[in-house]
C-alpha cells in the first residue's frame, strides 16, 4: 500500500510522527510539495519507503535507523545527520556537512556535494557521484566514503579512522594525519560490489584509498592572542 502525504498545511513534528506510526509495516509513502521543507523524515525508526518528490531543506533524515529514502531534487546542509541505519539516496546535489557524525547506513549523491562531506563520520557508507568541497572526511573516525568526482583540499583532514576511496587525480589534495594508498584485496571486493549494485561502471583499479597515519597523531595547540582594547572615553 502507498500513502500519499502532501506537505501543505502539515508541520514537520506532524509529517514525522505520522512516518514513524507506519514505520516498521513495510509500507511506502510518497510526500509531495515538499518545497525545501527542513526536518524531514528525522528520527524515524523502521523499515519504511520514502519518497520525497522535489527537495528537502536542512537535516533530512537526520538520527534516522531503517527507512529507505529517495529524494528527486536537493538535499541541503547536514542530511544523515548522525543517521543509524536505512539509506538516502539524492538524485541531485547535497549541501555542506552531509552526513555528519553518520553511524550507520548508506547515504548515496547522484550530484554532487559541498565542503565537510562526512565530518566525524563513525560507520556506514557516504557515496558521492559528483564533485566535493573541501574537508571530506574531516576528523571521521570509521566508515567509508567513495568519491567518484573531484575531491576539494584538505581531504582527509586529521582522520581517526575509517577510509576515503577517490579515482587517480581527482584528489586536490589531502590535510594532515593521512596518508594515500592501494586498496587492499577486500576493499576491493567491497568495492567492485559497491559500485555494480548502484549501475556504476567503473572498475576498483581507478582508485585508491586515504587512511589515518599509523601511530599516535600529532596536532598543532591553537592559542588565540587576546589583544587589549582601548579603554571607552
């Protein structure tokens, strides 16, 4: 059975609570004028199909565990934030900060995406067909984000854990506490399963992978200067 919801007149608190009454029954729902609407599809747990007809504004799916949620247009800022289970699959671009603090789950781009693409990431898989910004990856400490475009500066930037996939060359250039390297055989069995199950023709050669640097990380102390402001008269 398909629900169809139309957004018009019907708060996100509401659209929310009424996802999460037919989560878990296998159901499917449809939203439509969607209109960049912020908060959708958050904190709903179970399995549920989702379909979002036009864009979604800032946080969509975020702590979201178990729908599956394809969105037509945009997502903005913050999408699968700290997301547990389920997927998101954007048919166009992501915002910045996609996919912060993810858990678990599977977030797929078929666009492209902004700077921060998984930022403090800890598990699950970040796809991203088009280009990035700069700082994917930053601070993540595990999962696995696959880039197929051009990836901004400072890719990588102080990792933890976890590991960053990118095409030969596409890489602008990585930040500190990482370093490149060849896949290893079962990445590239992950991968190649990856990449078939999404129709994308590409061949797990074209890659390679950024890791954390082996051993304890080393980090520069920042220590604002405090200037003396003139007295008022």
């Amino acid at each position: 059975m398909v629900e169809e919801l139309d957004l018009e007149g019907l708060s996100e608190a509401a659209l929310n609570e009424r996802l999460q009454a037919l989560a878990g029954r296998g159901g499917q729902v449809v939203l439509h004028n969607t209109r960049a609407r912020h908060n959708l599809v958050v904190n709903v747990s179970g399995e549920l199909d989702v379909a979002i007809q036009g864009s979604a504004g800032f946080y969509c799916c975020g702590f979201m565990n178990g729908p599956r949620v394809t969105v037509t247009g945009n997502v903005g800022w913050y999408a699968a934030d700290n997301m547990l289970g389920g997927s998101l699959t954007v048919g166009n671009n992501a915002g910045s900060n996609l996919a912060p603090s993810m858990i678990g789950g599977l977030v797929l781009v078929h666009g492209s995406a902004g700077s921060r693409v998984g930022y403090g990431l800890k598990g699950g898989t970040v796809v991203v067909i088009g280009n990035v910004g700069m700082l994917t990856g930053q601070q993540m400490l595990g999962g696995r984000i696959v880039l197929l475009g051009a990836a901004g500066p400072g890719t990588g930037e102080s990792m933890y854990g976890g590991a960053i996939f990118y095409r030969h060359g596409a890489l602008a250039a990585s930040g500190t506490n990482n370093r490149a390297r060849g896949l290893e055989p079962d990445e590239t069995g992950w991968l190649a399963a990856l990449l078939a199950e999404h129709n994308l023709p590409l061949n797990p050669d074209e890659f390679e992978c950024l890791a954390p640097t082996p051993g304890k990380q080393k980090y520069h102390l920042f220590k604002p200067r405090l200037d003396a402001r003139e007295k008022a008269v």
